[in-house]
C-alpha cells in the first residue's frame, strides 16, 4: 500500500496500536481532521518506510512517543493543533 488517507471523516477515539500493521506504507498516512484523542501509540514508529505523517486538527494529548525516530524515512510530520508536547518522551 502506498498511502493510507482517512482525513475528514469524523474518526473518534484513540489511533489503535495496530497501526504498525500498515508498516508497508511507503507514502503518507493521513489522518488529519478526525477527533481521535489521547496518547498516540508508540508502535506507530514502525511504519519507518512512510514519508510523511499528518495528524493535524485532532485532539491528541501527552508526548510524542520517543519510536517516532525510527521513522526513518519520514521527511514530513504535521501535528498542529494538538495538545501534545514538542520534546518527545525520554528525550532530555
């Protein structure tokens, strides 16, 4: 699969840990403009082949889980408008 795109469509609750089962994304996961809320997981570091993240105008809170640096491909993340810190967790 090359991108998971699931903005816009009113989505509630938390992002599933299972996120890493889409760990073969090669473009983009969108899932901008939805209500989900809470702590993102940290297996959504997994999906270290994706390009670019969006997960801008939800209701996420907490930090950013220290696994997103595995995402070693990604080149773009967007998450304004949230509730979550800057610095992510177990970073000094």
């Amino acid at each position: 699969m090359m991108l998971l795109d699931l903005s816009f469509n009113n989505l509630k609750g938390s992002v599933p840990v299972q996120i890493d089962r889409f760990s073969n994304l090669a473009l983009s996961l969108n899932l901008s403009n939805n209500n989900f809320e809470g702590q993102l997981p940290a297996s959504i570091g997994k999906l270290v082949s994706v390009l670019a993240i969006d997960l801008s105008d939800n209701q996420f809170s907490g930090s950013i889980p220290t696994l997103m640096g595995s995402c070693i491909s990604l080149a773009y993340l967007n998450m304004c408008n949230q509730g979550i810190k800057k610095r992510a967790s177990g970073a000094p």
